[in-house]
C-alpha cells in the first residue's frame, strides 16, 4: 500500500443482484466500501446496455457514498447533465468518445460538476496528458469496456505508473483508479504502480462481499 494515501475500494454495481441492489448496497458500505461505481452503456459506443439515470437514483436512495457514474456513451456531452441530476457525484467521460472534451471539461467546470476521464486499453497514457489537470479521477481500464467479467490487461500497470510519475511531478490533483477483471492479487500490482482506487465487480459481488471489500482494503 501506498503509505502517503489510503487505498480506496469501489464496488462496481453491474454486478450485483438488482432484485437485492438496496441490500448490497448497504452490505458493501457496512463491509467498508468507500464509494460506488456504476456503468452507463448505451449500446452504441459498446455493445452492451446497461444502467440508466433511475437506477443511479435508487443507489442514491440508500447510501451517502460518492457515486462516480461511468458514462460508456457515445455522447456525454448531451447526457451528463441528467446523470448529474439523478445523483452522481463524479461523471467518468471516455476519451474516446466522438466528442470535444476540452469543451467538455470547460463547461462542466463552469457548471461545478465534478469530472473524471477514462482510456481505454488501446488509449496511451500519452495522449491524454494534456486533459488530466482539472479531472478528479482519471480511470484506466484495465479490460476492454463494456462486459463484465472480463480477464485483467497486464498491460495497464505500465501505464499507471506512467500516469502516476506525471500526475506526481506535475502536483495535479488526481487519483488513479482502475477497473476491470480485479481481484486481490492484480489489485496488489495495481497499487504498487501507484492506483488510488479500485473498482471491483465480479470479485465482490459473485463471492462473499464482506470478504473480498476486506481483503482488497488490507492492500
């Protein structure tokens, strides 16, 4: 573990049982979660679809948690606002979107909306450099968007500790998180590398959760 910051666990509610999503919800923060992350698909920029503003208000409903709302959208620039509104706390934008995130990231920030960027795995950390400052997270996939259950990408952990070494030298106000196929012992490498946050979904709900949120805060 990083000794400077305290790691952060995020479960990611795609993977929970949405007849008991209150119940999991609730177990999860008991368990020590510190935030929740929820995956928006439209079935266009992946093939998948997934999670409108409805149910990121009934996860509002029953925890005071940061709630980061992962928009795999074709276009945040039209929606964030109503994902906004339903109680996210952190709206996470691709950077591969078709879209101007410069113009973007300005009118959110006018707007006091809290902001966040992802790459995909495919996605340098080099190209997106210039549009970390002003983010709050900047979220490396670590699986290719838009399925869950999917195996880790070795290859992300190169790029967290590229990431880790700009954020740091340049003092930008950035935490690190990293999603997709994480368990104990991948999350373990994530943080050496120097992750901030890490999102879980198959390895917690599909076990015990109280026991996996438990073992990934003891990294």
């Amino acid at each position: 573990m990083r000794e400077d910051k305290k790691i952060e666990v995020s479960p990611s509610v795609i993977s929970g049982d949405l007849a008991n999503l209150g119940s999991q919800v609730t177990l999860c923060e008991k368990s020590g979660a510190d935030s929740f992350h929820l995956d928006v698909m439209d079935g266009h920029f992946v093939p998948n679809f997934t999670m409108g503003p409805d149910l990121i208000k009934a996860v509002r409903k029953v925890t005071e948690k940061r709630i980061d709302a992962h928009l795999m959208i074709e276009r945040p620039d039209k929606y964030y606002r109503v994902f906004h509104d339903a109680g996210s706390d952190i709206l996470l934008i691709h950077y591969e979107a078709p879209i101007s995130l410069k113009l973007l990231f300005n009118r959110m920030a006018k707007e006091n909306i809290d902001y966040g960027l992802v790459i995909n795995p495919e996605t340098p950390f080099s190209h997106v450099k210039d549009l970390v400052d002003g983010c709050k997270i900047l979220l490396i996939m670590s699986v290719h968007p838009g399925f869950s259950g999917q195996s880790f990408l070795e290859s992300s952990i190169p790029k967290i500790r590229e990431a880790r070494k700009y954020i740091d030298d340049n003092g930008i106000d950035c935490r690190i998180e990293i999603d997709g196929g994480i368990n104990y012992e991948n999350g373990k490498k994530a943080v050496e590398a120097g992750t901030d946050i890490l999102v879980s979904a198959s390895y917690i709900f599909y076990n015990n959760i109280a026991g996996s949120i438990e073992k990934l805060r003891s990294i």
